[in-house]
C-alpha cells in the first residue's frame, strides 16, 4: 500500500522521474521484478549527514523515549529504514550521473509520477512516498519525530537534488528500538528491502551513462529484450553529445 506522507499535488501525473543506479541494480530490478530500498546507512557513502540527528538530545528522546545508548540506537535507526530516491527532474544531470551512478556503465530509469503509483498498486507491503523536505531544525515546536519523517528530511546543502522518495521501515521497528538495553551491541533486524513492481507499468524509458560505449547500449537492449521488453525504449545520454572527443570518459 502506497501512503503519502507530505503534499504530493505539486507534482502533475506527467512529472518525469529518474532515478540513477548501476548495471548490476538495473539487471536485479529486471530479473526481480522489484525495487531495492537502500537502508540509510548504506548511504552515507554519498551524504555523512543522512540519517543523523544532530546530536539532538529531544530528537533521540521523541525517537525513542531515551537518549541513553545514543550511537548504537542511532546506527539501529539507519540499519531498519530503507528508501528508495527518485531525482524530480525533466532532464539529465551531469552531477548526479557523477554522484549516484557509473558514469561509464550506468542506467537511468526514466518514469512519471503516475507511472510510479501504478507500479506498486499490487504491492501488500507498506511503502511510504513523499518529497525530501530540506530543512536544518528538525525539532521545531509542532514536529512529531518518526522515522518516517526523519527519513524524508536532508540538510538544505542538498536541495538541490530535488528528491522524492519511497520509504520502507521495519515492522514493529521503534518497539525493538526503544527495548534495546543502554550497552546493548548493534542488533541489525533483518527484513525484506525489495518491493514488488509492475516493470511494464513503471519504466518510460532507459538512458545510458555518458561515458558508455556503443556495445553497452547493445547489452542493455539486449538485456530487455531477454525479459520481453523490447518496447521500452534505450537512449543515449544528451550530455554524451557534449563530452569532448579527447577527454576520458572516466574523468
């Protein structure tokens, strides 16, 4: 079940959506037919700040009734939710092919808001879908602390990203959370990080990497075409079209 978590109406059913990942990602969402969510300390390789809480003695508290054992209960906190992020974009950007993908074998999947929806109308699962919210304070007076929420909120030096996300949690998770003992070692509690899609529902179009050579875009039509997806169609990257001849892709 799809729950919305913040005003949506801005985005039109036609808002373009694109989400950056790697080959081995693309090939597992084909042969799948799912989405992988990243829980939130996997992606501190791209941002240190995600998930943190500013030292923030009441954001522990409303979190999870203490603020004692606060590295290990914080560190449990970004193990159990998982998101899955979306750039809100009409076009490409050089720097999130930079950031979130391979530049020389990486993949775009390019959908649509209401694309999206359709794909996980048959998911039985809980997935959570709202706009990053980008602000510093995140204990003002009128904030009610979830992981949720703190799932959904960066520090404004990331604005512009421009991110929508999908936000899973672990069932029962705040319960585990606030009975962990104060000297308790990490427990990381397992739980399902792929959400079932309708493929043929959710993919508008493929694009591939700047950097990518001409047998890459082969392999990735080759690649739909195993899954019975030849009508989706496979572009190339419009920066590719500006990379200067003599500069290495790798650059």
């Amino acid at each position: 079940m799809l729950i919305e978590i913040n005003e949506l109406n801005k985005l039109g059913d036609n808002q373009h959506l694109l989400r950056y990942i790697d080959f081995t990602e693309f090939v597992s969402l084909l042969d799948r037919s799912s989405l992988y969510f990243s829980p939130l300390i996997d992606l501190s390789r791209y941002d240190i700040f995600e998930g943190e809480l500013n030292n923030s003695e009441e954001a522990l508290s409303k979190l999870c009734g203490s603020y004692e054992g606060k590295s290990n209960k914080i560190e449990i906190y970004k193990r159990n939710v998982a998101v899955c992020c979306w750039n809100i974009n009409e076009e490409e950007s050089y720097l999130m092919w930079k950031t979130y993908s391979d530049f020389n074998r990486g993949i775009v999947i390019k959908t649509t808001f209401k694309k999206l929806q359709e794909s996980l109308k048959n998911n039985k699962k809980d997935v959570y879908i709202g706009m990053v919210n980008y602000q510093e304070d995140i204990c003002s007076s009128n904030t009610e602390l979830n992981p949720i929420f703190l799932a959904s909120r960066k520090l404004p030096f990331f604005k512009e990203e421009k991110e929508l996300r999908l936000i899973i949690v672990k069932s029962n998770f705040q319960k585990d959370f606030a009975k962990m003992n104060n000297d308790e070692e990490p427990k990381w509690f397992d739980y399902e990080k792929n959400i079932e899609i309708d493929i043929r529902k959710l993919i508008e179009e493929v694009i591939v990497s700047p950097g990518a050579e001409k047998w890459f875009s082969d392999l990735v039509k080759n690649i739909l075409k195993k899954y019975d997806l030849c009508n989706i169609k496979v572009k190339e990257s419009n920066i590719r079209k500006r990379v200067p001849k003599n500069i290495s892709s790798s650059k």
